[in-house]
C-alpha cells in the first residue's frame, strides 16, 4: 500500500478538498444535510485545525479539531472517501488528529462516534461515555473520549 501523506490544511486549496470529501461521505453517501455538514468551523482560522490524507495522490480522508471545554480536544468530521476504507487510513487519520492535539497542549479527545463505527473508536482506546445513543444529522452516536 502507497504511503499516506499526512497535511496540516493551512491552504483554501487544502480545506476545499477537506469540504469535498465531507460532501461525498456525509451529504452524498449519509444523505446529511450540507446546511448541517458544513459550519463555522470551515474555514482556514485559529479556532479550528483540519487534516487531510492524501494517498496515491488522492485525497482520501479528512478530519476536524476544534477547542472543547476542559482543556480537550473535539475530533469531528472524521470521514474516509469509500475506495479508501478498510485499508488503516482511518487509523493514520485519527493518530495524527491526536498528535496534532496534543501539539496543541490539549489533554483530552472527546468525539460523537457514529454507533456503527463505535468498534473502531474503542480499538484505538476511546471509551464511550454517554449512557445510551443520540441522534446527529439523523444519525445514531455515542459520546466517547480518551486521554491524551
């Protein structure tokens, strides 16, 4: 397997193909209304800090950190284009949002898993915290965190 290219999106150009993987997986797979998908957070600023994987000069995976309360960090937006899944890019994607956050000084990562991928999250040390799911987007989710 080619390897992955982990970018810190500093770049409009950058953030457009963080959005455009976002749409595809949420909007167009997860039928999640773009009003919902896409926020104040999408921008290039301090308050928020997107990465993009990049595999055989593709993009293949983006995710999102924004501040949270107690010093920790939010990973949200975390989506995998389809010919990429299955293939550990998820695994890459949230180790360097971890490393990214604790660059960043923050000791915490909180996420709203989807329940389907509530497995995946556990297996990379993430335990849920909320006491039965909730809906986002339409979407089932759990609340899970992990010390960083």
């Amino acid at each position: 397997m080619a390897a992955a290219v982990i970018i810190a999106v500093n770049s409009e150009e950058q953030l457009e193909k963080c959005l455009n993987i976002r749409k595809e997986v949420f909007v167009e797979e997860q039928k999640v209304p773009i009003d919902l998908e896409i926020d104040e957070y999408d921008v290039i600023s301090p308050d928020a800090v997107h990465v993009l994987i990049e595999m055989e000069g593709a993009a293949a995976a983006t995710g999102r950190i924004t501040y949270y309360k107690d010093n920790s960090a939010k990973m949200q937006r975390i989506a995998v284009r389809k010919p990429f899944r299955s293939k550990g890019v998820g695994k890459i994607l949230l180790l360097a949002m971890e490393e990214r956050a604790r660059e960043l000084g923050l000791t915490k990562s909180v996420l709203d898993a989807q329940c389907q991928a509530e497995g995946f999250y556990a297996k990379l040390g993430y335990e849920t915290i909320s006491t039965e799911p909730f809906y986002d987007a339409g979407i089932l989710h759990v609340r899970m965190e992990k010390p960083l």
